[in-house]
C-alpha cells in the first residue's frame, strides 16, 4: 500500500501514516513515561562502576587534603590533669559514713567554685599570663569520676609545659581558697599534673576519614547526577528499553576508517592543487 501525502482522513485531517505513527508511538510513550518514573538500581550501580577509578581518586584526594589541613593549620594541643581528694572529717583522722556523705554533696559545689573568677584571676596572675579569664576558663574542665570523691582538674593548652602549670596552680589555689569560702576541712592532693607531650588533638586519623568520606560522597553525587541527566542514547539497548523499539543493526564507529580516507583526499587535493 502506498502513501501519499495528500490522503487525508474526513475526520481528522490526518494522513493516513500520521495515523499509524501517532497510534503506534503513544503507547511508547506511556512505556516510556512509566520506565522514567523509577530508578534502575542496578544500572545506577554499574554507572558507578565504570567510574571507579575517579571515585578512587576523589577519596585519595580528599584523604590528602584533610590530612595535610589538620597537620599544618590546626595546632596541636596536650593536656595534664591534677587530682584531688574531697573528704570532710569531723573526728580527726576518723571518717564516719556521715563524713562520706557530706564529701560526696560538697563535689559538686568544688566544681563551681574552682572556675570562679577569684581562682582563675590568681591563677593568671601567679603564672604571669597575658589571658582572659574566659580564655584560661575555656582550657580548663573540671571532672568527678562516678562513685567517687576525686575532682579531675584538667587543662589542654597548645604548649604541654603551660597544661602541666595551670592544672597544678589551679589546684593549689582551690586548695587555699575552697576550705577560706565554705568552712570546711581543705581538699588533699591525690595527684599532681606531670609533664606530657603526648598529642591529645588533632586527631590525623579522624580528619583523613572525614576526607575520604567526603571525597567518596562528593564523587559518587556527582557522578549519579551526570548519569540520571544524561538522556542521550548511548548503546542499543537503550534504544530498546526506552522507546521500546529493538534496533535493526549497529553501524560500529571504526575511527581507522576515517583515519585512511583522510590522508587520500589530502594526497589528492595537494597533487591537484599542484
């Protein structure tokens, strides 16, 4: 049967292979409209696949670059503690279960008053430091163990020797100044701040994880969103699977078929200009 573009339909002003055109592409269409609405998990898989290599080096590079930030931009900080023995005895060297408790109730009020302004003040003062008094608050923490009477006082500076000074001299102030305030027996000393020049921050470990994480999530989106836009047809099977229609053959892109006629016209171009 032959068509011929002057053979319309009475009805629709259609030619008759408009019509079969359009009959058979709508429900192409709605396959097509159906299969854009979900997600090929496993192709969004072998999309990330083919792309290993850069996500390999996305993490490399981020790995790399969070490592090298917390090695030279963030500067290390080192922490000493000093401890000290709460006890309230009433009978000389007797402690009775009264005692215990009161030792107990009194931890708490210490913890507040060892970060009060009269013992930071004399602690800047004694050390001859040019500080604030939020500054040296804000490098000390003050810790009581579960079930226990010992005050922790810890300080974390970046120079090991000043950690080790303030612990000690905040320890010995509050040793002076607590019993002065509350009327109560002084505090002992359990142990005092040593020296130590073990790291406590950065952690090199943590920030080269973050950087490979990141690196790995910031590839892998970026890839996923290139390939869920992208709607050009790459391969037959995307041919068959989003407009339902199975390809009848595959010209292959041979580049080495280009590469020998070129040189022939060039050949023949220069002798005919010559």
């Amino acid at each position: 049967m032959s068509l011929k573009k002057n053979d319309y339909t009475a009805e629709t002003g259609l030619t008759n292979a408009e019509k079969v055109n359009s009959s058979f592409s709508e429900p192409l269409l709605q396959e097509q409209d159906n299969s854009e609405s979900t997600i090929d998990l496993v192709d969004l898989f072998y999309a990330l696949f083919r792309k290993l290599h850069y996500i390999v080096l996305s993490v490399l590079i981020g790995a790399v670059i969070f490592n090298a930030f917390s090695y030279f931009f963030i500067k290390p900080t080192y922490q000493s503690t000093a401890k000290m023995y709460i006890v309230s005895a009433s009978k000389d060297s007797v402690v009775d279960f009264s005692d215990i408790n009161v030792g107990t109730s009194l931890t708490s009020d210490y913890e507040q008053l060892i970060l009060s302004y009269p013992v930071l003040s004399k602690v800047l003062v004694n050390l001859d430091l040019d500080w604030s008094i939020a500054e040296l608050k804000s490098c000390i923490t003050i810790d009581n163990p579960d079930d226990t009477r010992i005050l922790n006082i810890s300080a974390i500076t970046t120079d090991p020797r000043d950690s080790m000074r303030i612990a000690n001299e905040v320890m010995d102030i509050s040793i002076k100044y607590l019993p002065d305030t509350m009327s109560t027996n002084a505090p002992n000393v359990a142990e005092r701040a040593r020296y130590n020049k073990v790291k406590v921050a950065p952690n090199y470990g943590k920030y080269t994880f973050l950087g490979a994480l990141l690196g790995l999530l910031l590839s892998g989106t970026v890839i996923l969103a290139r390939h869920l836009m992208d709607d050009t047809i790459h391969t037959a099977y995307d041919m068959e699977r989003y407009f339902g229609i199975e390809p009848l053959t595959v010209v292959p892109e041979n580049q080495q078929l280009f590469d020998g006629v070129e040189p022939e016209k060039k050949t023949v171009l220069k002798r005919w200009r010559a």
